[in-house]
C-alpha cells in the first residue's frame, strides 16, 4: 500500500497540471479571439473586462448591449477611474457632453452653459448665445452679444457700429437717430481734369488779341449733408489769341486796290 500512495499522488499532479494547461488554452484563445482593448470576452456580450487604461463602455448593438474597451469616453459620457476597473458613465440628461459627473461643457439645444451648468435660461446680465448654446458676458451698452466683442444689439440710448455700443458716433459717421446707428459719412469725390479747351475770344477783348480757355472735370459722387462739399467742377483762365499771318495774295488785292484808288482821284482832280 505504502508503494501505492506516491503513485497516486503523482496522477493528481498530473490530472491538475493537464487541466491547468487546458484552462491556459482556453483563455489565450479566447484572448486571440476578443476585440482589441479587451482581457476578456465573450460571442454574446462583447468585452467583459479591459486592459489596464481602458474604460469599459456599453454600446446598443440593436436590441442588445455590448462591452467595448476605448482609450477615452464618447460624447455624452464621462470616464470614472478606479483600481479594478474604469467606466464611461452616461453625463446628465441636459448636458450634450460633460468633464464629469457635476460639470458640463456642452449643453443641448434650448440649455444653456454657466459654470459648468445647464440652464434653460440666464443670469441676469448676461446674454443667452443660441448658437454656443452658453450665457455671454457682454460688453457695457450691450444687451444681446454673439460673444464679447461683437453685440448685434444695443442699449436703446446708444448708436450700434461694427459690433460695438457707442454713445455718439465717431469722427467720420454721423447718428442715424431713426435706426439707433452710425451711417459713415459720404464726402464729395470728382474726377480728373480735361485738357484745356481752344482760346476763344470775347467782343470786349478784340482789340487786345485775349480770350479764354475752360477745362472741367466730372462729378463722381456727391456729398453727404456731413460729408465734405465738392470742389469746383469747372476752370477758366485767359488765353493769347495767335494771329493768322496774311497770305501774300491779300497784300497783292489791297496794293491793286489803293493804285486804282489814287488813279480815281487824279482823274476827278483834272475834270
């Protein structure tokens, strides 16, 4: 008998140690097998528990739930960390996404962000952005703001410009009273000036040989009531009229003429 006991001992030892070799292969297939990210899993449920790191999140698969180990949480959800095992945990209903369990940074259409809260409504003083979907500080004068530096409405007492409140228009616009608004002013601008025309002579000129040329030039916008006014449009000076010279044929009529002159009179001297 006393021959028998190590024998059997030795069996056990070898049923334990085969079965521990089964269990080793069975557990590095079904590793080979999981999704990425997973230490163990399953056909049915997916991932049953993840590699350190990872958080363990619940995906709807159709009408059914499955495990899925990711490097960070989706939109709407938030990593919690712990010894055994990290989760992504679903933010709170008004929240679009969120940094934790009490601070939101996003919030869903008709709530808005403060403080890492979301409210259907603001603060007194600070604006409701539908389009961040947050509460804007806006700048003094200021009642409704896309953000800081850029209001789309002011104070009923001041005159909007370029996404700012002012109390009286700057230099170059002048106060629209009617649309609480700074018009810029709209200063005189003309064109280029023409050459100068021919020299054209007057009557009381003539015996002094003078005349006047003009040159203009085109109005291209007129002025505001506040703009600057226009310059002149239209220039005179005084001209020297160049005299044609007489052809030699004139002097020729005109000696033929005084000869015939002076031959008439000789005539009527002798009768």
């Amino acid at each position: 008998r006393t021959m028998w006991i190590p024998l059997l001992i030795w069996i056990l030892h070898f049923m334990n140690l085969t079965k521990g070799l089964e269990n080793t292969r069975r557990n590095s297939s079904v590793s080979r097998l999981c999704p990425a990210g997973c230490a163990t899993c399953s056909a049915l449920n997916g991932c049953l528990s993840c590699i350190p790191r990872l958080f363990f999140h619940l995906e709807l698969d159709g009408m059914r739930q499955r495990g899925a180990c990711l490097s960070s949480c989706p939109r709407g959800h938030y990593g919690m960390r712990s010894p055994h095992i990290s989760t992504c945990t679903r933010c709170k209903v008004d929240c679009a996404s969120c940094f934790s369990e009490n601070f939101c940074t996003h919030c869903h259409p008709g709530h808005f962000l403060f403080q890492g809260k979301c409210a259907n409504s603001c603060p007194y003083g600070l604006t409701a952005n539908t389009v961040l979907r947050e509460c804007t500080v806006c700048s003094t004068g200021c009642e409704v703001c896309v953000r800081r530096n850029m209001c789309v409405r002011c104070r009923a007492d001041l005159y909007f410009l370029h996404g700012q409140c002012h109390l009286t228009c700057p230099t170059e616009f002048k106060p629209d009273v009617r649309l609480m608004q700074c018009i810029p002013k709209v200063h005189c601008e003309v064109g280029e000036w023409t050459g100068w025309g021919p020299c054209v002579q007057k009557r009381s000129m003539r015996a002094y040989r003078r005349g006047q040329e003009t040159r203009n030039r085109q109005l291209l916008r007129s002025p505001s009531d506040d703009g600057d006014p226009c310059p002149h449009v239209s220039e005179i000076r005084k001209c020297v009229i160049k005299m044609r010279p007489k052809s030699p044929t004139s002097k020729n009529v005109n000696l033929t003429n005084n000869h015939a002159l002076r031959l008439l009179l000789i005539l009527c001297m002798d009768i």
